[in-house]
C-alpha cells in the first residue's frame, strides 16, 4: 500500500519519488500513476505483472498504427493526426477507455478506402516515419522491459517514471524532425511502395516482440490464461491491488475490442469501396485463431499491414 507516499509490502518499503521531471505539474500527475504500476511492477499482484508483460507489448503495436495513421495524406485533417494526444489520454485515464473513443472519431473523420486507392491519399510522411521504430524501441520498449525485469525495484519504478509520458516523448521528437529536415523527401512514392516498406520494416519487429511476450506470458506462468485475461465483473470488495489489476483486465478487454472492431469496419471499407474480394466471414475466421495463438496485438499489427498491402496493390 501507500503511506506517506511509501510504498509497503510484504515486509518491504521503498520510497516514492517526490520529483522526478521536477516539474510539479507532470511529477504530480504521475505519481499516482506509477503508484498503481507498482502493484504489479514490484509483484504485489503477481497476475497483474504477468498481465501487463503481454499488454504492454501490445499496446506498443497499436501506437505504433496511430503514429502510421497520423503521418497517412488523407488524414492530414482528422482526429487520427493527433496520436500523441490520445496515447496520453491513454496514459492517464487507461487505453479501453480512451481507445474507443479514439476509433470512433477515427472512423467518422478518417479518409475511407474509397480515397485512400489513390497513392498521394494514402502515402504517409517518409522522414518521420523513418523515426518510428527506434524511438519506440528507446521510450515506450526499454522501459517497459526494465519496470518489470530489473532487479532492482526502484530501477523499475524509475523507468516507468519515464515510460508513462511516452506519446508526447515520441510526438516531440517527430514533430522536431519534421521541422528541422523541411527538404527531406515529405511523402512516399506515388506508387506508396516506400511507405509500406517502412511501415513493414517497422511494425513486424514489434509484432514478433508482441507474440514472444504472449508466448512467454502462456508458456511459463503459473496462472492459468482465465486468470491472467479475465476480469471479474465486481471487484469492489478486494485488495486494491486486485482490484487494479482487475481493472487493467478490462482496459486490455475493452482496447482489444475497440481496436479489432475498427479494423474489422476498415475490413468493410474495403469491401464497400469493391477492393477487398474476400468475404468478410473468412476475414474473421482467419482473425480468430491468430488472436488466440499469437495475441491480440500482433492480430491487429497483422491484420492492419494485410490491408496496408491491399490498398497499395491499388492503381492511382
């Protein structure tokens, strides 16, 4: 528990940061974020720890998509440009809150696949994108790993210190880049090859991270998968660290839910705009034992690079 903003357990104690940005504001509003964290990142809430292993990798996988959508031609005038806004909503209030909240304004503002056919629509800004993979290798990955596999336990508390506010880390220096390189090359190819080749080469390292942490996570837990994925619809009544954990099932249920339902409308999409020949129905069933097998995040990172490669198989 916290006292005196000591965090107490199991006969051990470690002192909660009273600055660590040492900025008042940002250093206030993360404390008790990372004091929730610390329920399962010092193993309080064991089933929390093994939870949030996988989780968070996935979650890497779906910014990673926001960062893509917000960098697409289309959508240079629509919610999806702002991701570092939304990952930081994400941060504060939890991704199955904010998520679906992210995909319907997504859905009704974004260019459909009708406008995205055409390669300057849907080509996305080369130069920063270049930056993608390593900087979520170096702010949102290395801290992930650290928070939970670092001996020490206020290593781990300091990195998820610097993991939280990541989106706006990532957004800064993307932004920065795009101002301080004006005559790099701004979007891809008019074939939109380039883009794809990037968003590729980015996005299936961190699918293959993703799935190695759900295999890890199934292979050698000693919980059962019901334990670790299920929530419980009233938690009220316990411990709170079973009651946040309890809470971070549901966020990973609903961020889950709201991510494939969106990319399963995109789906549609493309059927309605008459590029996508096959059913719908086989769509999912091919979903469904990916999901399954190799978890949720890498399903939408592979789901979402199938229909990045139908539309770039498209004609202007």
């Amino acid at each position: 528990m916290v006292v005196a903003r000591k965090l107490t357990w199991d006969g051990n104690s470690l002192a909660l940061r009273e600055h660590f940005y040492h900025i008042k504001f940002i250093d206030d509003l993360l404390r008790p974020i990372v004091a929730v964290f610390s329920s399962w990142l010092l193993a309080v809430e064991p089933v929390g720890w093994w939870q949030m292993l996988t989780f968070i990798c996935d979650f890497g996988v779906v910014y990673t998509i926001w960062i893509f959508e917000s960098l697409r031609g289309g959508n240079q005038y629509t919610a999806a440009r702002i991701p570092a806004f939304f990952g930081t909503l994400a941060q504060l209030r939890g991704f199955g809150v904010i998520g679906p909240v992210y995909y319907f304004l997504n859905y009704i503002t974004a260019a459909p696949a009708a406008v995205l056919k055409n390669p300057q629509m849907r080509s996305i800004n080369v130069k920063v994108a270049w930056t993608t993979l390593p900087l979520m290798a170096l702010l949102f990955y290395v801290p992930h790993f650290v928070s939970h596999l670092h001996p020490s336990y206020a290593t781990r508390l300091d990195a998820n210190w610097l993991w939280q506010p990541f989106p706006l880390f990532v957004g800064a220096v993307q932004i920065l880049v795009n101002i301080l390189n004006p005559g790099g090359q701004p979007r891809a190819n008019r074939t939109g090859t380039v883009g794809l080749g990037i968003m590729q080469l980015t996005l299936i390292p961190l699918i293959l991270v993703a799935i190695g942490a759900w295999l890890y996570v199934l292979l050698n837990s000693p919980f059962s998968p019901l334990e670790i994925f299920t929530p419980v619809v009233d938690a009220s009544g316990s411990h709170w660290s079973t009651f946040m954990t309890n809470f971070v099932q549901w966020d990973e249920v609903f961020g889950a839910a709201s991510s494939h339902l969106w990319l399963l409308y995109a789906y549609v999409d493309l059927k309605r705009a008459g590029i996508l020949d096959t059913s719908l129905v086989t769509v999912v069933l091919c979903g469904v034992p990916l999901f399954v097998a190799l978890g949720p995040g890498a399903t939408f990172g592979i789901g979402w690079l199938v229909r990045e490669r139908i539309l770039a198989s498209q004609s202007a």
